[in-house]
C-alpha cells in the first residue's frame, strides 16, 4: 500500500473553483494550514486522515513551499485566497471566496476551490 492517497475537493454551493485533486508525494506531503484564531479545522483534519499527509499550523511553523502539498486558508478578502494558487500551491479556502482582487489571475479552477467543508472532500476512486 502507498504511504499516501489522493482526494479530491470540490467546492460546495456559493463556492468557486476546483474539483482539485490533491496527490501527496514523499516531498510534497504537508498541509499548511492558516485559519484565522489558530484553530485546526475539521477540513484538515479529514485530508490528514484520507490522506496521510502532515499538517502544519503556517502561523505558528515556517513550512518549505516545496514540501507544501496544498494549502488550507479562510479568507474571506481576495489577497491571501491568490497568494498561494500564485506560487504553484493548489489551496482550499474554507469560505466560499470568489475570483476576484489583484491575484486573482492566479485562482483558476485547477489552484483552487473555495466554500469547502468536510463533505466535499474524499478519496480519488482508481
């Protein structure tokens, strides 16, 4: 058995973007995370458990983009929601976020998705 397993996430209603398939490798394994208040949301916890990935709290932990499989955020504006689909990370923002602000060039349906909860995750079926 592989050490990691793929998901696919997609947006719910009033969400954008995606489905992403998010395939984790030996290098490219952590989730960073970065949700206002610090709190783990329910959605990583699931990818960490369908996954076998590594989360990271990007707040409190500095992890190597390189490392970075996908990334988890909460925002409701438009800059942090780009920043990441920017640099090649595909990111999951848990509010329904739409295209819009100055990186939205960078939030196409293959970086990233938003308005997603823990019923829009699952594993990728062979």
């Amino acid at each position: 058995m592989d050490k990691y397993r793929s998901i696919v996430v997609k947006s719910s209603n009033g969400g954008f973007g995606g489905p992403l398939t998010i395939t984790p490798t030996e290098k490219q394994h952590k989730i960073m995370y970065l949700i206002a208040g610090g709190d783990r949301p329910e959605v990583v916890d699931k990818i960490c458990e369908l996954t076998g990935m590594e989360a990271v709290n990007g707040f409190r932990y500095r992890v190597q983009e390189e490392e970075m499989a996908v990334a988890v955020i909460d925002c409701g504006g438009s800059l942090r929601s780009g920043v990441y689909p920017r640099k090649g990370i595909p990111t999951i923002n848990l509010v329904p976020t739409g295209k819009s602000g100055p990186l939205s060039e960078f939030m196409t349906a293959n970086m990233y998705v938003s308005g997603v909860g823990v019923d829009e995750i699952s594993l990728l079926k062979d």
